[in-house]
C-alpha cells in the first residue's frame, strides 16, 4: 500500500460542499455587495474600500454601537450575579429541584418575538398589567415616550429571558462539584462566603466563560425583542446594530453600506468573542503551570 | 489526640429501619485508643465509610453515642469536633496556592499571621511541600494534592484525630508506596490517632497496628495483623485476608475429627485430624485452613487432584480439589509436588472450626 494517497482528499469533499453553501458562499455574497457600488439595473461598480470608509465615519453607526455596548454591558451585569444567586438557592434534588429546572426552563423556550409581544401588551399604560399598574400608582411611566422607561423596559424583559440560561449552566457547575469538598469546607470550618469563594466559583468558572459568551453574543445581536416592543424608540434611544442594519438595508436598500456594515458587525463578535476566549483560557493555562 | 468511644452505635440510611437488614452499619460497640493506628478493612458497601463519616459528624447516627474523651459529641457538628480528613479523591482549592491551601484551616479559625505562617512551614517541611509552596494547587500531582490535603489537617494542633477514607485510590502504583511510608513516619513522630479506610489489605496491614475488619455493615473481628492472620474470627476475615485466601471447607465435627464429605459423592467423606476437642457445636459447620498450613506430598494425607499450578515468585500456589472441594495449597520453593496421586495434609494446629461463619473459640483459652 502506498504510504500517501491523495485520493484521501475526495472523503474531504462532502464537508468542503456543505461549508461552501452553508457559510462561504453567503457570506462571499455579503463581501460582494460591500465592495462594489450599483445604480441600479443590474450593474455593478467597482468600489473599493469605500462603504467601510463611510461606515466607519458614520456618526449614526457609531451611535449605534455605543448603545450596544451599554446594552450587553448592563444586561451581562445584572444576569451573570443574578443567575449565579439563582442556581446557589436552587434545591438540590427532588421533586422542587425537577420543579424549578422546568420554570426556569419556560422562558428560554419562549420564540423571540412571542417574549417582545408579551412585554409590549404587558408594558402599555391603557391595557398592560404593569404600565397599568404603575399608572395607577402614580409613576409616570411610558416606555414609547420615555428614554429611561424604554431602556427599563428592555433591560428587565431581557433578564427575565434570559437570566435561566446563566442559572441553569451555573447550577449544572455545581452540581458536578463532589461532596467532599463541602465536607472538607465544613472539616477546615469555612465560611458560606469561602466556599462560594474558593470552591463554587472557581468550579463554576469553565461554565461561566461560556455563559457569558453566548450572552454576550447573543445580546450584541439583538433584533426581534426590542424592534417588537418599541421598534427602536422613542426617537432611536433603542435602536440597536441589528435594528439600525435593517433600516439601512431593507428601509433605505443601501445594500452597499448595509454589506460593509454587516462585516464589521461579524468581525467584532468574532474579535470581542476570541479575545475572551482566548484571556479565559490562557488564563488557566497559566495557573496551572505556575 | 483523643480517644474514641463508640457506644451502641449502629446507622441506617433509611427513616423508618425495620429489621437488621435495614441497617448499613449494625451495632458497634469500640473503643478507639488514643495514639493508635487503624485500619478499617472491607469490601466496597460494607459500611466502613459510613463509620468513619459518623465519627467525622458528616453523618449523624440512627443510634448510639459517640464520646471524644468521655465527651458526648453526637450530635456536634463536623468543625466542633476538631478531627481531620482525607478523601479518596484529593480536595485542595485549586486558585489558592499550596501555602494558603496549607493555612486555610487555620485562618478560618482566627489564629494570628505569624503563628499560621509559622505551622505552615511546619507541616510543609514534614510533608515535603516546603518547595512548592508558592505554586498554585491546581495544576500539582494527585500525590501532592493528597499531601496538601493531609497537610491541612495537620496543621491544627489540637486534631482530635486523623481520618483516611480511601486516600491512595487515585495515586500511581509507585508513589503509593512512598506515601504509606511517610504517613506510617508521621503516626511514629506525632502519635495522632488515625483511621485509615481501605479495601485493600496490603494498605490495612502494613499500615495499621490494629485492623478492624468489616462486613455487610458489621465489624467482624479486630486485631492485629497476624492475628488476622493465624485466627481469623470469621470464614470472611480468612478469605478476604491473605493471598489466597483461607480454604473454607463443610465438615462435620466429631470430637477431634472433622469429616469433610466429597461433594460428588455422598457416601465417602475425608478426615481431618483437628489441635483439639469440640462439642455441641450448632448451625453450619465449616472447617478453615490457610493454603500456608496445607502441605503437598505423595505419601501421606488426603487425596487430591491438582488443576493448576501458579509460580508467584517466591513460592507457588496450588490449585486442587478435595472431593470436589477447591483448595489452595501454598508450596514453599524447594518443595516438589508430586505429579500425580498428590496428598494433602492440614497443620491440625492452625486448622479452624466455625459455625454459621463464626470461630469456635476454646473455652478454656
């Protein structure tokens, strides 16, 4: 038998196609748009690096980008300590244990633009439990006309979304720490805050990098909640990437700009989600070898 | 150090237990001595670490009491009792470093900066870790991680007692050896009262000065290891100590005769001449005798066919069949074994009675 057959490559052949049509070739569409200009009927210019230097010049985008930068950063804030809370007062077994995975299971189950519809009815002052209730309490609250209201509104519709998952994947962190290692807590006589401290959390860690991942992601992708509950207002205080990307490219069809943009937007994901990663790990590595 | 007493203690892991089966640890009445070193043996299930969790206070006994010093402390918690241990797979906390690890105990208790460092360096010098103190523990070896977490018990001076529940389990084969030796060095220097759990009798016995066997939840003999050896209470003390274990033969006694009837054929039986008289006994007789006090040859004793013959080294072991019974004989390396028509004699001083798996014991003894 020869030693290298290159034959071998054909196996390669049904990954390389499904890649090709599931990622490559859509994305390299999105590349083709960013690059070259059209004026319509069909043709196409040359066009360089020129909607990325708009882009990237653009005071609306840069906009933009700042209120999704506050946005994952308040809602990882509030959800990673909160879900960490939730898992540690979890029960631990039996039925109320089954009870509680179940619920906390029930809003990640929830279609995106089921959970926008729910806090939009939920959140209006003339038929909304909650603006009602408020209203009927006195506080001046509106989310379509207010700033504050709508960021409020948003924030705590995206905890109460999403918080489960963070709860869920810290409670199956803790879950697969050994017994021992309370018992030898309780031998070293350690605090409830010590063990949180130097056990749980240190346990929890590999979970919790990934939670905070898809968190992060996922919140610096968000569309179908907010564009449902306040369609990116009052003015455009609640617009966001994904939000002000749909304007540009199926309100105004600058497809030219919306492409160049689109590849930025991947691009930080990537960057911001890599360089996380890659921190964590290392990380790691280094407290092992030390 | 203490001592410790179990008084009438006996645990179920049930709410209600309703009979004897119920119980995973039977009724135990023992005193541990201060300063001594124990082994518990027994197979996997049979409650060893359940005994040794109830006198850490991890588990709270259905019944009885325990005293540390004639002081009742049933139901103090684990941290009240001042005692310490290790586990089978090694705890340390991992973002601290092996000096910290080492000073846990001691801040939680509030002890002055100068006075912890100081026990560190101490117990870090006894142990060997004084080089990697300032190494994090995650990424150290299973044997340092177990040193650290011996360590940890060590380091508070007032230790009532030191616990083992299986620490040598995930050690490789090599280092076993050194750290069964450092902790027997330990016991000699400092005289702490360990309880050391293990399945393996190899570790229960050069471990331990006295071994406390256990057996479907109850204790079956204690004793020092060459009693185990030479008078095993019990047919499950003589099988599940010694390589091989005890052969373990039905017989009927007759004074100083045990009968031990062919298994295939009901009509002849074998005679074993015994050290001395028995009477009365009741329940299932059983005779046992260590394959070391068995001897092979082609004149004298019992018929036998031999099966197979393994060469361990030093000497060899015999399998064969008495009427349809296997023994292991053990043959020292001159001996010969005959190759064919090979009999078999017992050493009748070392030739065991038991009845329903209990030893006869000479009343006059």
């Amino acid at each position: 038998m020869k030693p290298v057959d290159n034959r071998a490559w054909f196996l390669v052949l049904p990954v390389l196609v499904l890649v090709a049509f599931s990622a490559v070739i859509p994305l390299m569409t999105v590349v083709n748009y960013s690059v070259q200009d059209s004026f319509g009927a069909n043709e196409f210019f040359w066009n360089g690096i020129g909607w990325f230097d708009d882009m990237l010049h653009s005071e609306r985008m840069w906009n933009a980008l700042g209120r999704q930068i506050l946005f994952s950063g308040i809602i990882l804030a509030i959800e990673v300590p909160l879900g960490i809370f939730i898992a540690l007062n979890m029960p631990k077994k039996g039925f109320w244990a089954s009870l509680c995975l179940v619920l906390m299971a029930l809003p990640l189950l929830i279609p995106w633009n089921v959970v926008g519809t729910i806090w939009q009815i939920f959140g209006r002052v003339d038929i909304g439990l909650l603006g009602h209730a408020l209203a009927a309490l006195g506080m001046d609250y509106n989310y379509t006309r207010d700033v504050l209201d709508a960021w409020v509104t948003i924030v705590v519709m995206d905890v109460w979304h999403w918080t489960s998952l963070i709860a869920l994947l810290a409670y199956a962190g803790l879950r697969s720490i050994p017994d021992a290692y309370y018992q030898a807590a309780r031998i070293d006589q350690a605090s409830r805050w010590a063990v949180f401290r130097y056990i749980e959390l240190p346990k929890m860690r590999g979970v919790l990098v990934i939670a905070i991942l898809l968190r992060f992601m996922d919140s610096f992708m968000i569309y179908t909640e907010p564009f449902v509950v306040t369609g990116g207002g009052p003015g455009n205080a609640t617009t966001f990437l994904s939000i002000d990307l749909v304007k540009l490219a199926l309100g105004q069809f600058d497809l030219g700009p919306a492409a160049a943009f689109s590849l930025m937007y991947f691009l930080v994901i990537l960057l911001v989600s890599w360089a996380f990663y890659t921190v964590m790990t290392n990380l790691d590595r280094e407290d092992a070898q030390r | 150090m203490a001592q410790i007493t179990l008084e009438g203690l006996a645990h179920s892991y049930l709410p209600n237990p309703r009979g004897e089966e119920d119980y995973a640890l039977k009724e135990l009445n023992h005193v541990w001595a201060d300063g001594e070193a124990y082994a518990l043996l027994g197979a996997s299930g049979c409650g060893k670490t359940t005994l040794l969790n109830i006198i850490s206070g991890l588990v709270r006994p259905s019944q009885g009491r325990i005293l540390f010093d004639g002081q009742d402390v049933t139901d103090a918690p684990t941290a009240e009792r001042n005692i310490a241990q290790v586990f089978q797979f090694p705890v340390v906390y991992d973002t601290l470093t092996v000096r910290d690890n080492l000073a846990f105990p001691l801040r939680n208790r509030g002890l002055p900066a100068a006075q912890v460092a100081e026990r560190v360096q101490a117990v870090a010098r006894m142990l060997g870790l004084s080089d990697m103190l300032s190494r994090r523990a995650r990424g150290l070896t299973a044997d340092a991680k177990q040193k650290i977490s011996l360590g940890r018990g060590m380091v508070r001076q007032d230790v009532n007692a030191l616990l083992f529940d299986e620490p040598l389990t995930v050690i490789d084969p090599h280092m076993k050896w050194e750290l069964r030796t450092q902790l027997k060095a330990l016991h000699r220097e400092f005289g702490h009262t360990m309880i050391y759990v293990t399945h393996d009798q190899t570790e229960a016995l050069t471990f331990a000065t006295r071994v406390v066997v256990m057996h479907e939840g109850r204790v079956v003999q204690i004793g020092t290891p060459q009693e185990l050896f030479e008078r095993p209470a019990h047919t499950f003390v003589g099988y599940f100590i010694g390589s091989p274990g005890m052969n373990v033969l039905p017989a009927q006694v007759e004074g100083n005769v045990a009968l031990v009837e062919s298994a295939g054929d009901a009509g002849t039986a074998y005679a074993v001449p015994l050290g001395r008289g028995y009477e009365g006994l009741a329940g299932r007789v059983e005779i046992g005798v260590r394959p070391e006090f068995a001897r092979l040859s082609a004149t004298e004793g019992l018929p036998v066919t031999v099966t197979r013959i393994e060469d361990v080294g030093r000497h060899r072991i015999v399998r064969a069949t008495l009427g349809g019974h296997p023994i292991n004989v053990v043959a020292g390396e001159g001996e010969a074994i005959p190759a064919a028509d090979a009999k078999v004699t017992f050493d009748p001083g070392h030739v065991g009675v038991f009845a329903d798996g209990w030893r006869v014991e000479d009343p006059l003894r």
